[in-house]
C-alpha cells in the first residue's frame, strides 16, 4: 500500500512521530510538508527532535489569509495526488493543510483517512471547526482519539468508516516526558522555578488578529501573579509589534519572552509548571497528559474531556476568570482519556484493512 501524509503545523509533526516509523515499516509513505508553520523552531526542530523521516515534499505555503492558504496548497496537492497515485491519503487535525489534503485527495477519487477525527467546539467561527467538519464528511476513515467523537460522527451519519483508536499524542507524550523532565536547561534559560510559574501560547486569529481581543490578552497577562513563560508565535509577535504593545511585555518584570520552542524544551516547560495558559487545542490536551491544569483563553473547546474532568477551565480573555481558575484545586483524579499510548499501531491497523466505509 501506498500512503501520501499532509503535514503543515507543530501538532501534525507531534501525530506524525507516532505514526510515520511504523508505517514505513508495512508501507511505502510519500510525507508533503505544506509549509503552513515556515519558522524553523516550529516546523523542522520537530522533525530531528521527535525522529520524524524528513519530508519527501516540503512546500513553502504558510503565508497570506486562510482562504489564501487553502486555495495555493489545492492548487499545490492536486498535481502530488495524481504524481504519486497513492492508496490513501492520510491527514491530521484540523488545519488548513488537513482540509487542503483532504480535498485534494477526494477530488481524485483516492481514499482520505483523518486521524484526530470527529473533534468539535461548536465555533463556527473558528476556521479549525470548518475545516474539521469538510474534512470529516470527505473522509473514509475515520480515526478517533476517544468514544465520544466516534459517537459524534455517527450522530452526523458520516459516510466513511469510524474508528476508536486512541489519541497519537498520548504515545509521544509517554515517550517524551521522562525526558524532559530530566532537562532543566529550558528553565534556566526562562529564569523560572518548578510550580512557580505558568506557561503561556496565544496563536489564534480571533484572539490576536481582532485589536480589541489582542489588548484584552494582553491586559490578562500583566494581570497574572506569578511569572510567566510566554514562547512567541510568529502571528502573536508580528501583531503585538503592529500594535505598539510588544514593548509592554517586554518591560513587564514577571514576564519572559522567548522564540518559539521545540517540542523538548517546550515540554519540560509543561511538566514543571504551575499551570497552563493557552488558546490551543494541541496544548490543552498535552496539558492534561503532563498532569497540569489548564486555563484556556476561549469561550469553546474541542476537548471537552478535559473540561468535565476538572482540569480545563474555559475563561475567554476574562482576566478575573484566569485569575480565579488559577486558584482551583488540582483536581485528585485524572481519568486515562484518551488511550494507552499504543494509538500509532491502531491507525497503521486501521489504514492497511481493506473497505472504504462502514
């Protein structure tokens, strides 16, 4: 069998680690790297650190609006599909290159399989939810990380073949997190104690790209009581700068910029901290994996999981909320969610059994 993989941002890369080694071990795989995320700690230091096999394609097609992006990785897909005629076409998630990926593929005739499948906030505001939801009806397969987004798409009465498998992250944090707990250097260099600080990511285009939304956030931050570790999204940076406010977080005391992170550093960051402050998917469930509670910068989330586990709390950019959730007890339980780690086998399983749809 032939498989042809659509990667583009730092969670597919992450899925990608758990998937890619067992499959070329039973498969010829052909990996297109899109492009969507072109600074380098956020796309090929993921690639050596996490041994992800280098891409056989690699794109530049990050830039410019959502539509913009979609449209150009289409028009880039297209002729990849029909070059390499593959079997199965194979995305992650839910991003601009999933939904390209998918599309590309669907439009050729050629099976789509989507793993992380079945996710949603509810937002159709979010271009994650759109891209989500087309990317699911276009599929054949259907990967899920746990039983609720399984029974979601049967309540959509989706045409292609659901499955529960497990969550791919779950397999890389297990690998991962030993590792980078071990390594105390990304604190040094944040100048921040284990439990004394709090971890922060800010990407998404309704937070930072809206002025009004953008100074609440930033508002929210010098409100926080305890240092903060803030690794800069490219998007989040280039904005802050437009706007004059850059400069307000650099002179706060309790607050450390520093460039994007790979996924080593970035994680022993995780596991050691207070608390997690972000407005990403990828991130809230890798906080739930580290064991750290979660305070997510939107009024929706994919992973309600977390929420009704007590360990997510959804406070938009209300300060007095993040402030408040901050102070919630850790949760005494912390329930297996999504898998025993074993989920990259189940999804090679699954994309080697013959049939199209259940």
């Amino acid at each position: 069998m032939k498989v042809l993989t659509v990667v583009g941002n730092r969670p597919q890369f992450v899925k990608a680690a758990a998937v890619s080694r067992m499959l070329r071990e039973r498969a010829d795989e052909v990996l297109v790297h899109t492009g969507q995320h072109y600074d380098d700690e956020m796309s090929a230091v993921f690639f050596a650190e996490l041994g992800v096999p280098p891409p056989a394609v690699e794109l530049d097609l990050g830039r410019g609006s959502n539509t913009e992006q979609t449209a150009r990785m289409l028009s880039a897909l297209a002729p990849l599909v029909d070059e390499h005629a593959p079997d199965r076409v194979l995305v992650y998630g839910d991003t601009n290159s999933t939904l390209a990926g998918g599309l590309a593929a669907a439009q050729a005739g050629i099976p789509v399989a989507h793993v992380e499948a079945g996710m949603r906030s509810f937002d159709r505001r979010m271009p994650e939810e759109l891209n989500r939801v087309l990317t699911d009806h276009l599929s054949d397969l259907l990967l899920c990380s746990s039983q609720v987004p399984a029974d979601r798409l049967r309540l959509e009465q989706v045409t292609g073949r659901v499955e529960v498998v497990g969550d791919v992250m779950v397999d890389v944090a297990l690998l991962v997190q030993p590792r980078a707990r071990a390594d105390a250097a990304p604190l040094r260099d944040a100048g921040v104690r284990p439990g004394e600080y709090v971890l922060v990511t800010a990407h998404r285009a309704g937070n930072v790209d809206d002025p009004g939304r953008l100074r609440r956030l930033v508002d929210l931050l010098l409100a926080l009581p305890l240092p903060a570790v803030l690794p800069l999204h490219p998007r989040t940076g280039a904005r802050l700068d437009a706007a004059g406010w850059l400069d307000e977080l650099h002179g706060a005391p309790h607050i450390r910029l520093t460039p994007p992170l790979g996924y080593l550093a970035f994680t022993a960051l995780l596991t050691r901290a207070r608390a997690m402050l972000t407005d990403s998917g990828g991130v809230q469930k890798e906080a739930y994996l580290a064991g750290v509670p979660c305070v997510t910068l939107r009024d929706t989330t994919e992973w309600t999981e977390t929420v009704d586990a007590g360990w997510n709390v959804l406070v938009d950019l209300d300060a007095a909320a993040a402030l408040a959730a901050l102070e919630r007890p850790v949760p005494a339980e912390r329930p297996e969610l999504y898998g025993d780690g074993q989920a990259g086998g189940r999804v090679v399983e699954a994309l080697l059994r013959p049939g199209r749809s259940a």
